[in-house]
C-alpha cells in the first residue's frame, strides 16, 4: 500500500482507514522542523527554571507542585544519591501509572488509526515532543506493532489518557502488543522488528498521552462503516420495493425539491438509480395475483416444482357505483396489490428516515474532519509568540476534551436504531401475509402446514433492534469527576465512540436480515406475475377463468361480462413482457443467489443468515450493486 504521509493538517478519514488497514506513514519534514522548534523552546525554558505544567510541575490536581533539582529523599541522611532526573521521570511515570485500561484489546486497525491520529496531531509542533520520538513512534507503527490497548477506561476528558498510555507503554519498552500476530512483551516486540525503546524528555509523556486519539479513531471507524451500511441499507430498501410490487411516486425528485433535507435528496436519488428499469414498481394493481396455497388440483410447471397456487378477486358490478372511472383504469380484479396509491410509511418514508440518518453521519463527518488535524494535548506550546512571560507561550487549555465528539457520536448513536428499526419493519411486513400484498405468510408455501418459512428470521431482526436501542442512551449526557475534582466534567466520548463502532456492527446483521428476506419475496413476486402471465398465454379460458373467484353470479348476462372481463385480463397479461427488478436491484439479487439458495421448503437457516450476515460485513451486495450502477 503507498504510504500515507502526514503532515498534521491533511489527514482525512479516508486516508485514516488506510493507515488503519495497512498503510504505512511517512513524516513531512517541513512539519518534523516545526516539531523540533517546540522541543528546543521546552529545553531552553526548563534551562531557565521556568515553572510550566506538565514539564516542571505535577499533573492534573498534583499541578500545584513544583518539581525540585532532585529527588528529596536523596537529602535524607547517609543517602546515595539516586542519579535520577525528576522531569524524566515525571514523564515516565506518566505512561506507566496511566496505563490501566480493562477488557478486550481493541481490534488492530483501531489501535494503528490511534497511533496515526497522535503522530499527526504532534506533528502541528505545538506540544513540544522530540522529532526522534515521533519518528520512533512511525517506525513502530510501520513495523506493524499494534500495542495492546484494552477497551475500557477513558472518560474522554484529559483526553483519552488510559488508552494511550497503553500506546505510549509499548514505546518505552513496556506492556503488550501484537506482532505478527502473536501477543507479546511491548520490548520483545520493539527487539523483533529491530527497535529500541525510547527515553522520554520534558512534556513527552504529556504529548503522548493527552488527546482524544482514541474516541477519533474509534468513531472515524464506526463513521466509515456507517457510510457503507447506509448506502446498503438503501439497496435493502430498493428490493423489498420490488418485491412490493410498490409506488416510485414519493421518490420522485420534484417531490423532494420541497423538503430538501441534503441526505433526504441523496437517499431519494439513490432509490431511484437502483429502481431504475424495474417492471415490478408502479405494475398496475390488477396484473399482480395473491397467493393462494398450493393443492393437487392446482397447476404447476409439469415438475411439481410451483410452490403455490396464485387467483384474483373479480369485483361485481354491485360494488362499483361511485368507481367507474378507477375501474376503467383498472381492470375490476383484486389480486395481491391494495388499490391505493400510498404504500406503507416504512417504504414510502424510506427517503425522510435513511436521508435523516444520512444527514446525522454527515454532521458527525464534519466534526471529525476538523478534529484529524487539531492539537489535542495540554498545555499548548506557541514558542514563536511574542511574550513577557512563558504563560503566554505555554498555555492550559481544554482542548483535550472530547465533547465535541461526544455529542457528534450521540447524534449517531440515536440514529443506527432508526435505520435498524425501519428495515426490521420492511421485513416485518414482508412476512406478514395481512401487509405482504398477496405473498404467502412467511414467504413458503406450506401446504402441508408444516413449515416456518422465514418467520423466525424476523425474529432475530426485532431482538436486535430492541438491543440497538437499548444501547442508544448518550454516555455524554452522564459525566463522573476524576482527579480529585480537577477534572469535574468529562464528556465520556470514548465510550460513546467505541458503542456506535460495535453497534454499527449490529445494524449490519439486521440489514442482512432484510437482504435475505427481500430476496425470498422478490423470487416469489416475481415468479408469481411471470406464472400469470404464463397461465395467461398456455390454458384455455375456462382454465384461466377458475383462478378468478367470481362470486354468485345473478344470471347468464352478469356471467358473460364476467367472462369477458376476465378474458381481458388474460390478454393483458399474456401480452406484458416479463416482470423484473431493478437493474441494480437484479445485480444485488444475483450477489446473495450466488450464495443464498431460494428457500422451496424449510430447512436449516443457520447457515444462511450467517451468510446474509457476511454478505453485508464484506460488501458483497454492496459492491454489485454499486457495479451496476456505474457500468
């Protein structure tokens, strides 16, 4: 992979996933001599015995104290001097003191997007590191060692300081890490890949340790996930709109134009494109048959492979007063289509929902942009300022704070239920034979009233969406003071970064819940139009007339118009080419039959929903889709 370089001001999210997965780094030298002006301003100040937190004072409430030329115990009487420099080891202890998180380790290409958002943010020259330290710090990231970063122990206030000692640790020669993918002693793995551990200097472990690379990567991760899922999320929805049979109307862009929420628009535009070319949306309501269970006196293809029986409803003259005009419109037959022109919220709210989810991940986008190439650590060092005094060019701040991603992350969190919540309710409805419009319940034929179908796949959808939401309560809204109250609002970022990135993990198993659903349905509304039309075309209109239940017929007249009526129907549909999805919507379909055999009768499903899950975690669907689109 080429390598990324950094600068400190032009780190994306897109090259940010790079890095994550693989990518190695390389560091600007116009930014490494910005980086050693700061160093060299630390040293000259600690020369001058300047009083500056962090280099020569304690840390958080122990800022009040001042450090001394040495140890005092090496005044207690008959003591040999320890040797020791206490700025070093203010630093030193630091890393190791700091360095208590619990829990699973992170996964790998979090840790390496860690380790890349703090070179880059030291890179801006405005925290004092040693260029040497980051250059180390770029070596181990090349190298392929990831640190051992447990997952919980952040508040996201003085930064992610926990999780980032557990970096920083492996950089001195201590704690864990994973290299080659084997866990071992941070300095065996440094030994392994031919590095050696670094001695820290004035304000380095500050530098290290103090900045929100960890709720960064964690949610830059989950965002860039999200991307993808919303956008399968919209492919899920264009299928289960072809296996509807459903109405195109509420996408339309001039209906959009008058509400333009920007991901709204987009979400519309995207229905639109994978829509594009279907026969199935918008088929007028009186060419799509209901399903009626197969029985040994109905038809099939001659290999008794039809897994259901298909009819109309004729509407007799008496129920017609008042509906001529629709009737001459439409022919008066009620097959699997509702005679209305509005489908259900969940299909035909799908732009205001996904668009509005959209719009959330774009606000989130927008404060991790501007967070990649910001200086997060505290105090800030300005060494080229004009000043009397060293306050004005070393200056406390709270820029370590992670409230802004907080609340971006919030903003998220309480949007993936949403867009979960909406596709369990399209599955929903697609096994459900009161809202399927005419398919049989839970997609399977079932004569011998022995089979589940896909009954309890929604099931799982609905478990999981009632987790999502569980989950979605703001970890930003409920701070908890550290340090003896110096710390006495925290914005526990980190937390809500590291729930939206495992819940964003969850969406996917419902969307692939959706897929594989849609599909079932999608063959059977297609196969069931295409059997009209085939049944139309091949048998006799006597044969074709005793799939239209007529009703009592009042005399000899009432039943020639009938006859007649349905004679037109026939014609009609033995005339229509055959029925078909989406262009894109075809290629998604192929993407999951290509893995995904269509269920006749019931079988284990374990491993097909595993599969659908997978289907969606690699992009299978996704990338079909997104082919078609583009070829």
């Amino acid at each position: 992979m080429r390598p990324v370089r950094l600068d400190g001001v032009s780190l994306t999210q897109r090259t940010l996933v790079e890095v994550a997965h693989g990518a190695p780094v390389e560091l600007d030298a116009t930014a490494l001599k910005a980086v050693a002006r700061a160093a060299e301003f630390l040293a000259e100040q600690v020369a001058r015995e300047e009083p500056i937190y962090g280099v020569s004072t304690g840390f958080g409430s122990n800022a009040d104290k001042l450090l001394g030329a040495r140890p005092l115990r090496d005044d207690v009487a008959g003591a040999a001097p320890s040797g020791r420099s206490l700025h070093r080891e203010l630093q030193d202890n630091l890393i190791v003191t700091h360095a208590v998180c619990v829990g699973e380790p992170f996964a790998p290409e979090v840790v390496r997007a860690m380790l890349c958002i703090r070179i880059n943010t030291l890179l801006r020259g405005h925290s004092g590191i040693r260029v040497e330290t980051l250059q180390s710090m770029a070596a181990m990231l090349n190298a392929g060692i990831v640190p051992i970063v447990p997952q919980l122990g952040s508040v996201g206030a003085s930064g992610d300081l926990a999780p980032l000692s557990h970096l920083a640790i492996v950089l001195l020669g201590g704690g864990e890490a994973f290299v080659d993918g084997e866990r071992v002693p941070g300095a065996e793995a440094l030994r392994r890949k031919g590095l050696h551990p670094v001695s820290l200097s004035y304000k380095e472990g500050l530098a290290l340790n103090n900045g929100t690379a960890q709720m960064l990567a964690t949610g830059a991760l989950a965002l860039q996930r999200l991307g993808e899922l919303i956008d399968t999320a919209d492919i899920a929805a264009a299928m289960t709109i072809d296996a509807f049979a459903g109405r195109l109307g509420a996408f339309a862009e001039e209906v959009h134009a008058l509400r333009p929420h920007p991901g709204q628009v987009q979400a519309a535009a995207q229905l639109r494109a994978l829509l594009a070319g279907s026969t199935l949306a918008d088929i007028p309501y009186h060419l799509v048959p209901k399903f009626r269970t197969w029985s040994p006196g109905a038809w099939d293809d001659g290999a008794g492979e039809v897994p259901f029986d298909i009819g109309w409803d004729w509407v007799p003259f008496t129920q017609r007063h008042g509906r001529e005009k629709f009737y001459n419109r439409f022919r008066p037959f009620r097959g699997g289509k509702k005679h209305q022109p509005q489908d259900s919220y969940s299909l035909r709210c799908i732009p205001q929902v996904h668009g509005a989810v959209r719009d959330a991940l774009e606000q989130a986008r927008r404060v991790f942009d501007v967070e990649l190439n910001s200086v997060t650590d505290n105090p800030l060092v300005f060494p080229d300022a004009q000043a009397e005094h060293v306050e004005e060019q070393v200056i406390s701040a709270g820029h370590f704070h992670g409230m802004p991603l907080a609340l971006a992350m919030s903003y998220v969190k309480a949007a993936i239920p949403v867009l979960a919540s909406i596709s369990e309710r399209r599955l929903n409805k697609l096994v459900d034979p009161a809202t399927s419009d005419g398919l049989p319940p839970f997609l399977i034929g079932n004569e011998d009233g022995t089979e589940s179908g896909l009954m309890i796949v929604q099931y799982t959808a609905a478990a999981i969406v009632n987790d999502l939401a569980s989950r979605a309560m703001p970890a930003s809204v409920y701070s908890i003071p550290t340090s003896a109250n110096a710390e006495d609002h925290v914005s526990m970022g980190a937390n809500e970064a590291r729930h939206v990135l495992a819940m964003v993990s969850d969406l996917g198993k419902v969307l692939g819940l959706e897929l594989m659903t849609a599909a079932q349905a999608l063959d059977l509304r297609r196969d069931m139009i295409n059997a009209a039309r085939a049944l139309a075309d091949n048998v006799d209109a006597d044969a074709f007339a005793a799939k239209v239940h007529g009703g009592p017929m009042r005399d000899d007249n009432e039943r020639a118009r009938f006859l007649a009526e349905v004679d037109g129907l026939r014609a009609e549909l033995a005339a229509a080419d055959a029925f078909h999805p989406g262009l894109a919507v075809q290629a998604a379909h192929a993407a999951i039959r290509a893995h995904i055999d269509p269920m006749r009768r019931d079988r284990a499903l374990d491993g097909d929903v595993a599969m659908a899950v997978r289907l969606v975690s690699e992009n299978i669907v996704l990338d079909a889709a997104h082919a078609a689109l583009v070829g």
